[in-house]
C-alpha cells in the first residue's frame, strides 16, 4: 500500500473518532468531563414542616426585683440599742416594737422638765396672788398705772414661762417615745441593720435600721431597655420572665411605667421601664436577676413557617435590586416540596415576623405539615471510575501490547 492511501486511511480513522467523541460529549453531558454521573448532580433542599401554635415577638432584657412599698425605719434620737426584737424576715404588724434606746437619759431630761413645770407653777399662783392682791386699789386710785403695770407684767411673763416649760416637757417625752422603735406598716423585715449594744447617731442624718417591706406577694422589676427597643413598649404590655433560681418556671408581669430619664450605660442609651408582678407565688425575692421577654406581638393558632424559607424562593419578574420577589399586600414566596418530590412555588399572606418564625395566613397549598424549602443541601454526585465503564475511560487510549502499567 503506498503512503498517500496509508495517510488517507489515518486522518479518517482520526475524524471517525472525533466524531464520536463529540456524540459522546452530547449524550453524556458533564459526565464525560468530569467522571460523574449526571443523574446525581441534582441540588438537594433543606426541608421543614409548616408548624401550627402561636407566635410570638418579643423584646428580651434583664433587670432586677425589687419589693413594693418598702420603708426604711430609722431614728430620730442618738442613742445606744438597749434591745433589738426582730430579725430577718420577720412578719410585723403596725405600731409593734422593733428595737429599744437606752432611756435612761431621756428620762432623767422628762424629769428635769417637769420639775420645770412644777416651779413656773408656783411663781404663777405667787404672781396671780399678788396682781389679784393690788388690784382694787388700783381700781380705788390709791394705786398707780405704773405701779399696778409691774404686777400685770410679772403675772403674764410667769404664765409665758410656765408655757414654755410645759413645751420643753412635751418635747421631752416625744424624744423618750422616740427610743421605741415602732414599725410604721404591716409587712416582713427583709434587712436589720442595728444590734444590741450599738450607738446611733440622729444628729447629722437618721440611721436606717430596718427595711421592711409591705407585701412580698406583690414585687416590681427595673429593667433597662435601649434605646433601639423602646419605642415597642409600652404602658400596660404584657410581660414574661424568669429567674436563675427557678429556671422551669415562667412568671407574669405588666409593664408599669417609663423612665423618661435615658441612662447611658457602655456609650449605649437606655431607659428603665418598670414592671408589675402581682403574683410571685412566695417563690421571688428582691434582689433576684430577672431575665425579662416584653411580648410584642402574639398571635394564637397561627401556621409558623421558618423564615429563612423565605429565602430560597426563585427567581420571578418584577424582582427588586436583592433578588426577591417584591411583596404584593404582605405576601411573600416560598417553595413548596411535595410528597413525589417536586418544588413547586407558592405565596404565602405574611402576618407578623420576629426573624426566626413567620406567622401566615392558611390557604390551599399551605397548612400543618407542608413541606418548605429552607435552604440548599450539598450537592451529592456520584464518581464513574474507569473500571466501572465510563466512557471517557473507553475513549481512553490503551498502552501498546506487551506493555503494562509498571509492577
């Protein structure tokens, strides 16, 4: 055979196989390319059912209890605590004694009073007797106005100081009433602060020496809230929260009243909102952190739809500058994964949304237990090795006989 029809003979086997590369190509997609299979390279989608219950939104912070309607007892003498009978936590009644001064000094200053008294006493009954005693013979003119004005001055300056006596004797006894401390309110002690033995000093400022608080069954709450937050609550807002010591049980409250006074705390404003709690079921006590949800927005027996579905939805016309569809009246897109496995879209009437769950309206398609997108699996493939048959490894070429792969 010469060598032009031995060359002709080359290039068409080398078309041939050209050729049937290129069908190959076609029929087997990526799969010539990269070894794998096509039927696995399909995008698999994260799944969660449509859930029915209520939704909530609420605003979280802490802040701490504190009891309603404590008093602070003090003292209104100097003095040392002869007796101290009451101690933490004792339940109290109105005008019972809850600590004893010293009297002794007190008494002895009522009984220098009264000997006080006592003496401005007689100097009256002498100068009465007297003015009584020229009297007439002022009135006869055997008296002068000037002679008869001595007596009148001495009785009235004797009754004025006969008065004042009797004031510093009142003044006094208070003092010595004042050495019994009394409780001003029914209520518990929650803190003593005196013992027995010890001086207070009412000379500058009253020494607290009880607290006493009105009703433990009733306690308030001061949580910060900031400035973000704020506008979302208000007067008469439900509230629910817990505390570290009791951590399977949630406690109500109200909202109360607004600080309007900001407090700034870490370059951060805040403003302290007070919160009511009616029923501390003898389990609260001042002092406890509170960790504090304000409900916002609650809706009950609402189908609950995670939000993130909402993410996932396909591309359609009239889409905004993210990629979204625009809402139209509220609603949103979100895919829909059926029993034999297909997507299909769906709208969705979004009621509320606190950026985890989103409440929506029931509608054909979409109810407890439908299946949502919310996000995408990884891709699963699948590799076809040469071994297995691939293509690509037919089209492979074959070492030359006698020679293998090197042992």
């Amino acid at each position: 055979m010469s060598t032009k029809n031995r060359k002709s003979i080359k290039i068409r086997l080398i078309l041939t196989t050209v050729v049937i590369v290129i069908a190959a190509a076609v029929w087997m997609g990526p799969s010539l390319l990269t070894g794998t299979d096509a039927k696995g390279v399909v995008p698999q989608f994260k799944t969660q059912e449509i859930t029915k219950g209520t939704f909530e939104q609420t605003v979280s912070s802490t802040g701490s209890l504190t009891a309603v309607g404590t008093v602070e007892v003090s003292t209104q003498v100097s003095g040392t605590v002869s007796e101290v009978l009451v101690d933490y936590n004792d339940k109290v009644s109105e005008d019972q004694i809850l600590a004893i001064l010293d009297q002794a000094s007190f008494k002895a200053t009522v009984a220098v009073s009264k000997a006080a008294v006592e003496k401005w006493e007689a100097e009256l009954t002498q100068a009465q007797a007297e003015f009584n005693r020229y009297l007439p013979l002022f009135e006869a003119g055997h008296l002068s106005e000037q002679e008869s004005l001595a007596y009148r001055t001495t009785l009235e300056t004797t009754k004025a100081s006969l008065r004042q006596a009797k004031a510093e004797l009142e003044s006094r006894e208070i003092d010595l009433q004042h050495t019994v401390v009394r409780s001003p309110i029914d209520g518990t002690v929650i803190e003593r602060s005196v013992d027995a033995g010890q001086t207070v000093a009412a000379s500058l400022s009253s020494p607290t020496l009880f607290i006493i608080a009105e009703n433990l069954s009733s306690m308030e709450i001061e949580v910060d809230v900031d400035e973000n937050d704020i506008g979302m609550i208000q007067a008469g807002q439900a509230v629910r929260f817990t505390v570290p010591a009791f951590v399977d049980e949630e406690f109500a409250g109200t909202v109360q009243i607004i600080h309007l006074n900001p407090e700034v705390i870490s370059n951060v404003v805040n403003y302290t909102v007070v919160v009511k709690v009616d029923d501390t079921r003898d389990l609260l006590l001042p002092g406890m952190t509170a960790t504090v949800d304000f409900i916002i927005t609650r809706i009950e027996d609402v189908l609950l739809v995670p939000t993130a579905a909402f993410s996932v939805a396909p591309q359609r016309s009239g889409e905004g500058r993210s990629g979204r569809p625009d809402d139209a009246d509220g609603q949103k897109v979100l895919l829909v994964v059926t029993s034999s496995g297909e997507v299909q879209p769906a709208r969705a009437t979004v009621l509320a949304d606190n950026g985890y769950t989103t409440a929506i309206e029931k509608r054909d398609g979409l109810e407890a237990g439908t299946l949502v997108a919310t996000g995408v699996a990884t891709v699963k493939t699948t590799k076809v090795t040469k071994d297995e048959g691939g293509i690509a490894s037919n089209l492979m070429p074959k070492p030359p006989r006698g020679e293998g792969p090197p042992r």
